[in-house]
C-alpha cells in the first residue's frame, strides 16, 4: 500500500507508523514496544514515589485510596507527556489525545481489577503470580490501545 506520493504507506501518515524522527528514546533502543516498556516502568517508579509521597502528605487521617486517586492524578499528566513524546511521537489534538490517553489507562485499571479478581477468586490462582500474568497481559494490551487509540493519526 502507498500514500498519495507513491510512498510505502509506513510513512509519517499512517496511523500506526513509528514517526520520521524518532527522538532520543526511540534512537537508542530502536523499538517502539522498547521505548513504551521504558516509559512504562518510569511511570510505575513515579506511581509509587507519588503515592508515598501523597500518603505522607496526607497523613493518617484521610483513606489510602485517596493518595492512590492523588497519585493517579498527578502522574497521568505526567505519563501522557511521556508517552506523546519519547514512545509515539505525535503532535497536534492535544486533549484528544490526553482524553484518550486517559480513557485507555482507566480501562487497563478496570482490566486489571477484573482478571485478577477472576485469576484468584473465581480460578483460584495464587495471587502474586495471577497479579504478575495479569498485569503484563494488560501492559502489553495497552501498548495497542495508546498505539491504535490514544495517538492514532488518520491516515494522508
């Protein structure tokens, strides 16, 4: 398949192509799926200092959930950044994008809390192992959401 120039049609065009200039991330380790692992595991080291920190912040007196939600909060800006600029390299609709971006988070959220109630209460799994399949299952499920919805371009 070409674009309207006869180009291949894994061009800056296509939806899911890798951009014309990859950025520093992409350069060194050369693999889209790479560079979201390494943004991936950034966020989760963020993830966590945010929430120590908002539950220090906090203090004893308010739930634990509210500086996970805090946590959340801080962080997606943050992720979405991350994500736009160093694994898919997009530009233009911002809060499309962010919305979607969101969108897609909140639905590995929800994967994530459903397979591992399924893997350990309704199959009985253990559950660390069951949390561990489960969550890279949906991390790689995510990368295909981000990909073909979060920072998808239309194609021409």
């Amino acid at each position: 398949m070409t674009d309207s120039a006869g180009h291949p049609a894994t061009s800056r065009g296509s939806p899911l192509a890798e951009p014309a200039d990859p950025g520093p991330l992409l350069r060194l380790v050369r693999r889209q799926e790479l560079a979201f692992a390494v943004v991936g595991a950034v966020n989760t080291a963020m993830g966590i200092g945010l929430t120590v920190g908002w539950l220090w912040l906090l203090g004893a007196a308010v739930p634990p959930s509210v500086a996970v939600a805090a946590a959340y909060a801080t962080g997606v800006g943050i992720a979405f950044v991350l994500h736009r600029h160093l694994v898919f390299r997009v530009r233009g609709r911002v809060l499309r994008d962010f919305a979607a971006f969101v969108a897609v988070n909140s639905g590995g959220l929800v994967a994530n809390a459903l397979l591992l109630e399924l893997a350990a209460t309704v199959l009985g799994f253990p559950r660390a192992p069951a949390a561990v399949v489960v969550m890279g299952t949906v991390a790689v499920g995510s990368y295909f959401g981000h990909r073909s919805i979060s920072f998808r371009r239309p194609v021409g």
